[in-house]
C-alpha cells in the first residue's frame, strides 16, 4: 500500500481485515497489540507489579508509512481501543475496549508527533485526538482510566483542554534542536538537553486545535506536556529498517533520547539513588524482525529491548568492530564522516540515555590511538577525524568516560596537531 492510500483510508493497513476474516493484517494487529502488552509485561516486572500511568509513543512519518502504522497500533492497544469502519472499509473512529474485556487499566498515552506525521496522517491525529478526549470523558473509575485521571487533575488546575495528547514541533516547523545543540557542543548539561526537546515540542495537534488544521493549527500547552511528562513511566520508539539503527542517525537520540531526558527532569527523586530523579525506560521494538505470528505462549515475534541494551550491541556491532572500521577507511572521506556522524551520536545517546564508559575507550583505541588508522582518517578527511577527536574529550570533560591523564594528553595532540592539518588544507 502506497503512502497515499494510508494517509485516505485513516489508518494504515494492519486493521483493514478481508471479509472472510483471514486478512494477514488481522494477525499483524493482533502481533501489535501482543508487543504492546510486552512492554507492560516488562515495565511490571521491573516495577514491582505497578502499571506504567502513562507510556510515550513515537510517532515518525516514514516509520508509519513502512510500517502501515504499527506505532498506532501500539499506541492504541495501550489505550485500548480498536477501528471503526464504514462501509467502503476507511476507517472513522477508534473506539474503546471496553475494561472487562481489557483486562487492565487504560494506560495514558503521550504521542511524540514528528513533523512529517504531523503533516501527512493529519486525518490520523484527528482521530486520535477524538479518542483522547472519549477516554477522558468515559465513565470508569480512576484507577482503571489513566487518561481520565490525569485529565481529571489537570482541570482542577484550570487548564485548557486537560485531554490533549498529540503534541509536536510549532506548526510548519521540524525537529527538536537537539542534534544542533550537540553538534556544536553548545549545552550545559544532559537535563538541558531534555529542556530544549520540550521547548519544540509543547503544541497540541488534532481536531479540537486550531480550527481542526494539523499543519497549521497546533496550540501551545506546556502545562499539560509536563503534566504528561512527570506521569509517563517508560517510552516506546520503533525501528523499521535493519540498515540504520539508534546510533546512526542523529535524530533518534535528539527525540527519543532527549523526550527521555525531558520525562527524567520531571519525575520525583528517587532517594535510594542519591535524590536524583527516577529514570524512565525507554523501550525499543525491532518492527524489521517480525515473523507477525506471536511465539508460543503469546509472546510477541517482534522484539522488544530496553535501550542500554541496544545501543551497546550497535556499538560492538559496528563502531567497535574493526572490520566495519575498515570497510569505512576503505571508503576514505565518506567513511570518515560516517565515523564522525557516530561519534557525536555517541555523546547524545551519552547524555540522555547513558552509553558505557567502554564505548568511548574502545573508540579511542580503534579510531585515534591506533597510529595508522589516525593517520589514514587525517589524510582522508581531517575535519571528521578531528570532530572524532574532539567528542573522545568532550566525553571524558563532561564526565561520560573516566580516561587517564596519558589517554587525554596524547588525544589533546592529536586535536592540535589535526588543526594544523585542517588549517593547511583551508589555507
């Protein structure tokens, strides 16, 4: 199915069900609503048995059109909800499970839009954002309604439109800022990178914004995203290619990893950690793996992972594995950067999400203290070899990499000397 057929029948494709029943994507929406209870199984069994109140989804544009929608349909397993269709098949409403049938709680759901989703599954938001507003208002009890208890709590604050859920970049812009901000080095410390995601992030999307008109009608309501923020207990980012994961691209640490961040600066201090504030999971789901039948037992086919435990396989997988090292050097400047692109990532997945002090010694050793490969990455793009340079001691100041005085004097000329390089070649 085309990106434009998603986008006019309301919904991707794993809901439209054949008439004789036996439609694939009726078992795919099944396989989704099976790894949406898997991430509830794992944050309870992390949790001492508590329910997270409310989950954060990420919804990415390219990843709804590859995936026909399976983000959706996670989020609306959380909810507990389900299409409705006229008789053409597009899909009018989503409505609500009701509890019994359930089985749980309604989990709360904060929709991280980009912009791209924002823009062309505006019919989506719409119905999204009219299924919020049915839950806030259902007739169930608190502590089985979570978006109900919240959007309870916010009007008795006064604010405007306490059912608000879909929140996104201003209207006709995109991004978060975040991977500019690392780029050039130029934030104080990991919560403020977390600040500058919220920033770009408070405008409210939907059919009850704006005159209904998600490019252009968002509202600004910070109130009820930190509301949101200091509630949600784990977030939810899917992967939809094999080729390119967490530690590839900047935007995935600059939104996911940064809405972490935004949700940790919110939460109450964990005294048993010193009085800092308690972390908040973030769960990965590796959409590519699926079979979309679920194993034995109703465990999901799609794999879902916590992201400590994701990033350090990408990691031993590629940045540290010298035979992908090779393959880059053998590609000369384009290899570089792409070592380049990873090592800055690897500051920002450092700062919002946590990477191993062993990630930043290793890359050391491959890329910078290993003489010959330092000076091959110097002849073939100095400027990537010194901005690789640079994040090994920019992690080691901002306290991600506990390196030694010997380790830090020799990447100190290393950076000088790939300055004067950079200077001659300018010149």
């Amino acid at each position: 199915m085309s990106g434009l057929n998603v986008v006019k029948e309301g919904l991707p494709s794993w809901t439209r069900c054949a008439r004789n029943g036996q439609s694939d994507n009726h078992t795919r929406a099944m396989q989704r609503a099976t790894t949406a209870e898997e991430v509830l199984r794992q944050h309870r069994a992390a949790n001492d048995g508590a329910y997270p109140e409310t989950v954060a989804v990420t919804l990415w544009g390219l990843d709804a059109i590859k995936t026909k929608g399976e983000s959706v349909a996670i989020a609306l397993a959380l909810v507990g909800a389900e299409p409705v269709r006229e008789g053409t098949g597009r899909v009018v409403r989503y409505d609500l499970v009701p509890l019994s049938a359930l089985g749980r709680p309604r989990i709360d759901v904060l929709a991280s839009l980009s912009g791209i989703f924002r823009d062309s599954f505006a019919n989506v938001v719409d119905l999204l954002d009219d299924l919020f507003e049915r839950a806030a208002a259902a007739d169930e009890p608190t502590d089985m309604n979570y978006i109900r208890k919240h959007a309870l709590a916010l009007a008795a604050q006064g604010a405007e439109r306490p059912a608000a859920r879909l929140f996104g970049n201003p209207p006709g812009d995109y991004g978060s800022m975040v991977n500019e901000v690392v780029g050039a080095g130029d934030w104080e410390d990991a919560a403020s990178l977390g600040e500058t995601w919220r920033s770009r992030n408070v405008f409210s999307y939907g059919r009850n914004e704006g005159g209904g008109d998600a490019k252009a009608g968002g509202t600004a309501r910070p109130e009820v995203l930190d509301a949101l923020l200091a509630t949600t207990g784990r977030i939810v980012q899917e992967i939809d290619s094999v080729e390119y994961g967490l530690t590839d691209i900047q935007e995935y640490y600059a939104n996911t990893g940064a809405l972490k961040k935004a949700a940790e600066n919110r939460q109450p201090a964990d005294p048993a950690a010193g009085g800092v504030p308690n972390k908040v999971a973030l769960s990965i789901i590796e959409a590519f793996g699926s079979d979309d039948a679920p194993r034995d037992g109703g465990a999901p086919s799609v794999a879902v992972r916590d992201v400590e435990e994701i990033l350090r396989v990408e990691y031993r997988s590629k940045l540290l594995n010298p035979k992908w090292r090779d393959a880059m050097l053998a590609q000369g400047s384009g290899g570089a950067f792409e070592v380049s692109q990873r090592m800055t990532a690897a500051v920002g997945w450092a700062a919002t999400a946590g990477v191993d002090g062993f990630v930043f010694q290793q890359a050391a050793e491959r890329y910078a203290l290993d003489d010959g490969v330092a000076s091959q990455m110097q002849r073939a793009n100095p400027e990537a070899f010194k901005n690789v340079v640079r994040r090994l001691l920019e992690a080691s100041g901002r306290g991600f990499w506990d390196a030694d005085d010997g380790t830090l004097e020799r990447l100190r000329d290393l950076y000088a000397d790939t300055e004067d390089i950079v200077e001659r070649v300018g010149g």
